[in-house]
C-alpha cells in the first residue's frame, strides 16, 4: 500500500507566537496527512438491492382505472391485477385463478360487479368469491386473493408486508376539494426507491441541484410519520415547504411562495416494482390568492392556463433528482459534512419499515442496520 502523502502548513500565529524571523525555513509546520485512496482488484455487485418495504403504496392513478377496465400492474417484484366494476368499485388482486391458473390480466373482462376469468368462464364477486360457473358446471368453492387496498387522494394504495400481516397504520383522505385541474405525472427510475423521502431530509442539494438559498431544516418524528418543514429562498422570494412522509411510500407536500400569494398542494408516491426499479408518481395542486377572489368561471379559466405551466415547472425542479437516483448507491457508512445529521435520522426512521434479515436479503440488512445505527 502506498505511504500517505504529507503535507506541509504553516502554523498561523497566535497571540503567544514568536514573532516572525527573517529566515523562511525557521517557520513552523503542521503535518496533515491525506488519507490513502481505497483500492479494489475484485469485481462484484456495488450496488446491492434493499429488501421491499412494509406499508402503503400507489400502484395506479385512479383515473387510470375505469369503469370496467382491467390492468397488470407490477409491484414489489409481481404482477397485481387492478380491476373496477360497472359501479365503480375497485379491486386489487394477485393475478392468478384459483381454478387452475389462468392469469386473469390477460383476457379476463368485467361483468357488471364480477371479473370473470377467460380460461373457463368463472366469475368471482366483489368479495372474492366465486359466484358463477360456465353452463352446466357448479361454481368451485374458490376465492381470488385479494390485497389490502384503499383507493384515496387520486390513487390506488396496495399494502405490502413481508409477514403477511394486514395493516397496522393508515393514510389520511386529503381534502383538495377547492383545487381545480390537477395535473398528474410519473416517471420509471433505477436505484432506492426511499430516495423520495430521504431526498426530504438533504438540505445541503436543495441549494446545489435546485437552486434554493438562505436554506434552514427541522423535522419531526411521530411513529410511521417522518414530518419536515423547510424554509428558504428561490430566486429571492421566500419559500416555504411542509412535507409529511407517510412511510416510504407516500408524501404530502404543502409548498408556498407566500409573497406571491402561490401554494402548491404535490403528493407524491413512490412505488418499487423490482429490484432497483421503481416508479415515481405525483400530482400537483396550484392555487393562487388573486385568483381565488375572481368569479367561478374566470377562476377555472385561470387554473387551465396556469397549471400546466406550474405542472412543467415543478417537473423541472423535481427532474434533477432523476439522474442521481438513477445511478447512485447507498454507502453503509457515508462521509458526512457539517449540518447533515438529518441523513442519520432518515435511516434510523426508516429502519422500521424493512423486514429482519434472512437468506438472500442479508447483504441489504447489513446496509440498512448499519446505516440506521450511525
């Protein structure tokens, strides 16, 4: 191994320093030791994947599911079938028959509030069940495998635990009643999908990515809840921002230019899909004091023209995350700088939300019970 490189200071002089001499190579010196470059001569995965989380996340926008449809989604290294009846019901269910196997994704149709599979006719209720055969037959006892879903806030919740277990928290409704024309938006990516609400947590990249100045961080823990307030400058107006992470799969973001009388309602869902795959999903809410005040009909003319433009506007700030999450790792150990303690939060926090390790997740605990330790 290489010797360390040394270099040489001079010493500054303080108030009990002799004083300077005329000689330059009397000066004092301090050694400062540059620590040697690590080395590797293996090859290997650098990139090591997490396990799949416990908790709620967005498979679909609602508006993507109509009456009548029937959709594959992936999620957390499957296939889910997301269905709606005539009335408008929504079902989450693992894909496949109970009979014998028929992938009910592909050609599997709607009847009214039943989902019939396109092997042999069976239909299967609301519930489950199966409720009718083909002609001449009686209908197995049998039942489709349903998934703990909840459709609310523009989206399709799936709960996911890596016991089995049904659901131990929830996610509020959000009331966005009084906004008009939302625009939604998502985006396949690679890496960690916690990348969303750890991105929350990072005040030194809203400054060096996004541009933010005069940034301050505080937050606050309550169980599943990871709540965090942001204050700052973006192009010299104040800007305010409250992000409430519900586990790692859902974020409520209340962002305010308050000067100019502009809020932002975004949620935001982060969805994995395989391993190192994930989606990203959001939508976004403008509303604008001055035009709150005009009548109804100038109102909604109003938010056509400007939400679109907000729309493009919060992607090109959001966007240049992108490329980083893409390609980043997650070191066990990183090297933090001054003011960064936010990070060992973060991963303390959501330490809680991946299973114990166990067969061919044990490389992922390690990183995760590592980095939540520090």
């Amino acid at each position: 191994m290489p010797e360390p490189t040394t270099h040489f200071m001079r010493e500054p002089l303080g108030v009990n320093s002799a004083p300077p001499v005329a000689d330059e190579r009397h000066a004092r010196v301090v050694e400062v030791r540059t620590p040697p470059r690590p080395m590797r001569s293996t090859t290997g995965e650098t990139r090591p994947p997490h396990p799949y989380a416990n908790g709620w996340f967005a498979v679909c926008f609602s508006h993507e599911v109509k009456p009548g449809a029937v959709r594959i989604v992936p999620f957390a290294g499957q296939e889910l079938v997301i269905y709606r009846t005539q009335s408008g019901l929504a079902r989450a269910i693992d894909p496949y028959c109970p009979h014998l196997g028929a992938h009910l994704g592909h050609g599997g149709k709607v009847d009214g509030e039943n989902l019939v599979c396109p092997f042999h006719g069976l239909s299967f209720g609301p519930d489950g069940g199966c409720v009718r055969a083909c002609t001449g037959q009686t209908p197995p006892n049998a039942a489709l495998t349903g998934r703990y879903m909840k459709e609310m806030n523009g989206a399709i919740m799936v709960w996911r635990h890596s016991e089995d277990r049904p659901p131990d928290w929830d996610i509020p409704e959000m009331d966005l009643s009084d906004r008009l024309n939302p625009r939604y938006g998502s985006h396949e990516l690679e890496g960690y999908f916690d990348s969303m609400v750890e991105n929350s947590m990072d005040l030194t990249h809203f400054g060096w990515v996004h541009g933010f100045t005069e940034t301050a961080l505080s937050h606050e823990v309550d169980g599943h809840k990871l709540i965090v307030t942001i204050t700052a400058r973006w192009k010299g107006q104040r800007f305010h921002s409250r992000l409430t992470n519900f586990g790692l799969g859902f974020t409520r973001g209340e962002n305010a230019l308050p000067d100019l009388g502009v809020q932002v309602v975004t949620l935001a869902f982060a969805t994995p899909v395989a391993p190192m795959k994930w989606t990203f999903r959001w939508s976004d809410n403008p509303s604008v004091a001055r035009f709150d005040r005009w009548p109804a009909p100038l109102r909604k003319l109003a938010y056509q023209v400007l939400n679109p433009l907000a729309h493009r506007w919060l992607i090109s700030v959001v966007g240049g995350d992108f490329p980083i999450w893409d390609a980043r790792t997650r070191l066990p150990h990183p090297k933090l700088m001054a003011g960064e303690r936010s990070f060992t939060a973060f991963r303390r926090w959501s330490a809680q939300f991946y299973p114990p390790t166990s067969g061919d997740d044990a490389d992922a605990g390690h990183v995760l019970r590592m980095s939540a330790g520090r």
